[in-house]
C-alpha cells in the first residue's frame, strides 16, 4: 500500500514538475512541492486507499485533492473516517 502512495505521490509531484516548466515565463508561480505534498496527504486521510474492486470508485478523492491545490493548501485537517465498515 505504501509503494501505491509513493506512486501517486511521485505522479503528482511529475505533473507539478511539468506544468510548472511548461509554464509561460509571465505566469504566476502555483502552488508549491510542499502544498502538493500536503493536500496529497489530507485526501489519502480523507478518502482511505481501497482495493479496487472491493468497492465503487468514485472521483472523491482527486476531487478533495484538486480543491485543496486551488486553495493553496488552506483547507483544514480532516477527522480519520471510522474504521467500521
């Protein structure tokens, strides 16, 4: 489970690396490593890593993720769901 996050985590900071070099020079900066980092970390908290298969998918997960980068970050810690299924 932990190799699928560093997966993701390393597509994300790719994708972060590339749009910022593809960048026009004019244009602001985005957010940074370390915000990416962050709001990585709080989706994975929010929406908890499932084997696929064992339940619908949904696009909750990026969804929280994309929100938490257009807010630079500034978004609070979510609460641990339960571990009740």
């Amino acid at each position: 489970m932990k190799d699928l996050r560093k997966v993701t985590f390393c597509s994300a900071l790719v994708l972060l690396v590339v749009t910022d070099v593809a960048a026009p020079t004019g244009a602001l900066a985005g957010p940074s490593a370390e915000v990416a980092r962050k709001c990585l970390h709080f989706s994975y908290i929010a929406y908890p890593y499932q084997r696929p298969g064992a339940v619908k998918m949904s696009g909750d997960r990026q969804a929280y993720f994309r929100d938490c980068m257009t807010k630079d970050g500034n978004v609070p810690e979510p609460a641990e769901p339960s571990k009740a299924q």
